[in-house]
C-alpha cells in the first residue's frame, strides 16, 4: 500500500508544478495586455503634419497625424504593442525629407485612439485597412502609389492586409513574427505544453484570432510586389526569423542588423537604414526615371 500512497503524492506534487508554471506563464503573459496609453506629443518638424481622425470597420475611433505627399505617393505605417505612432517617427522623418506622405496613427487601444485591448495583430487588420483608406482617398496621393510599413504586431497586420489588397504597392515588415502563435507562445517554451497553454490563456479568453494571422504565410501573397524585411541580431527567436528569411529569399530584400534588437534601427544604423529604406520605397512606388539620352555634339558650323 505505500507504493500507492508514494505514486500518489508523486502525481499530486506533478499536478501542483505543472499548475503553478502553467498559472505563472498566464499572469506573466497577461501582462501583456496591460500598458500605459501615453498621448503622443507632435514633434516641431511635423508641425505641418494634420490632426487626423479614422474609423476602422467595427467603429472604433483611431487617432493619427498625416504629413501630405509632396511627391505623389504615401506610406501608412503601424506600431508594435505598447507604442503610440511617435515610435515610428524615425521612419516618418526619412520619408517626409523625401517627399512622401506619412500617415502615423495609434493602433486599437493605443495612444489617443479608441479600444479595450490589444490583439496583436488580429483586429488590427482593421485598423491598417481604415489607414490605407483614408491615404488613398487625399487628394495629393496617386492610389496607385501606397505602401505599407508596421512594425511588430504591426507587421503582422500589415503583412495580413497587404497579402490580400494588391493595391498595397510596397511592403515594409520591421521585426515581424512568424505566426501569432507562437509571437504568444515562443517565449513560454521551456517547460512546453504547460507553459505554453498558459501563456495563451490570455490570448483565448479575448477572442483573439491566433491562427489567422500568418505573417509566414502572408510574405507568400505578397510576391509579386516588393517586399523588404528588416530585424535585429539581438532580437529572440532567431531560429524563426531563419525560417521566414529562409521562405523569401527568392523575391524580397531581408536585412538582419548586427548589433540590434527589438526595433530602433534608426540608431543602430543611422545611415545605412535611411538609405536603404528610402532606396526601397523609391524603387517601388515612385515613377521610373527614363535614361539620359546622351546628346550628340553639335556639327561645327559650315564657313
């Protein structure tokens, strides 16, 4: 009878491990979805830069700043989590110096905009859609002449419009994720299931769509349509972004910056990234130049 008595507390004391990592990675994981909502403070140089109010397809109200285009085309562009659109100014100021519309907005409960919570990428994909709208529709912008850029779960809402809006000419994804599911699980898999479940919990118990948002899958409706990926070294999950990089090898421009991690890559590489950005976008949606036919001298005048 002791065996049983032993095995008994032997699973007994399993259960309670596994319940506490399993109710240590939901807490951890709810975190997530508790941040401060800063307003963001327009900078000097967008003074010119307007007010701007969207409403994405579920009514939420969305809050952003538009710099108008002074060379025809425009570029919507998309935070990560716990962010305002001030965390992409960087980027805003290498495209409106180069003569680009800008339209900087706060994602779903973000910032000034309206929405109870994240969802990573998810319900986002409204959002990107009510950006490319407005953008599309000002009257210094050709249509035919807008990109996307977003950043993290930005990225991913991004990646998932873009890949079923052929009008989306250009595509820029800044530290995106693989799938949604493992953005939410990959760092909870060191004890596997259990973490990883938890971890999830709070995913679930929002109704977030994991397994619809599928930046792996996305880069592949993209194409033809060009596509530029930039991550850090010092980013985790490595592994995966061998994966994605490994997947678009054949057809879009991948840069993994040494020495960078999450973002930021604007003061890691303070001029490479400017020049390669704009590099990108300029071949992609402004016309293209007709080669200088060189003129013939002139024929010396007859005596």
């Amino acid at each position: 009878m002791k065996w049983r008595w032993l095995v008994g507390g032997v699973l007994a004391l399993g259960l309670l491990a596994a319940l506490a990592v399993f109710g240590r990675a939901w807490r951890h994981s709810e975190g997530y979805f508790h941040y401060p909502k800063p307003k963001a403070e327009k900078p000097a140089d967008l003074a010119e830069a307007r007010d701007v109010r969207l409403v994405a397809a579920d009514g939420l109200v969305l809050r952003g700043w538009y710099v108008p285009s002074r060379n025809g085309a425009a570029v919507v562009m998309a935070h990560g989590l716990s962010q305002t659109r001030a965390d992409l100014l960087p980027e805003a100021r290498i495209l409106k110096a180069a003569g680009y519309g800008v339209l900087l907005f706060d994602l779903r409960a973000h910032g000034e905009s309206e929405g109870a919570t994240s969802t990573w990428g998810d319900k986002e994909r409204l959002d990107v859609r009510a950006a490319l709208d407005f953008v599309r529709a000002q009257p210094d912008v050709d249509p035919e002449r807008v990109g996307a850029l977003g950043f993290s779960i930005g990225s991913a809402a991004v990646a998932e419009v873009a890949a079923k809006d052929p009008k989306v000419r250009a595509v820029v994804l800044l530290s995106p994720f693989n799938t949604l599911w493992l953005a939410a699980a990959y760092d909870f898999r060191r004890f596997g299931f259990v973490s990883q479940s938890g971890a999830l919990v709070p995913f679930w118990r929002r109704g977030i769509a994991l397994e619809e948002v599928r930046t792996i899958d996305a880069v592949e409706r993209i194409r033809p349509r060009p596509l530029l990926i930039v991550m850090g070294t010092e980013e985790s999950g490595q592994p995966l972004a061998d994966e994605l990089f490994a997947k678009v090898r054949e057809y879009a421009q991948t840069w993994r910056i040494q020495g960078a991690g999450h973002g930021n890559f604007a003061a890691t590489e303070p001029v490479e990234y400017p020049r390669r950005l704009r590099a990108f976008l300029d071949a992609a949606l402004l016309p293209a130049r007709a080669p200088e036919v060189p003129q013939a001298p002139e024929a010396p005048a007859a005596p």
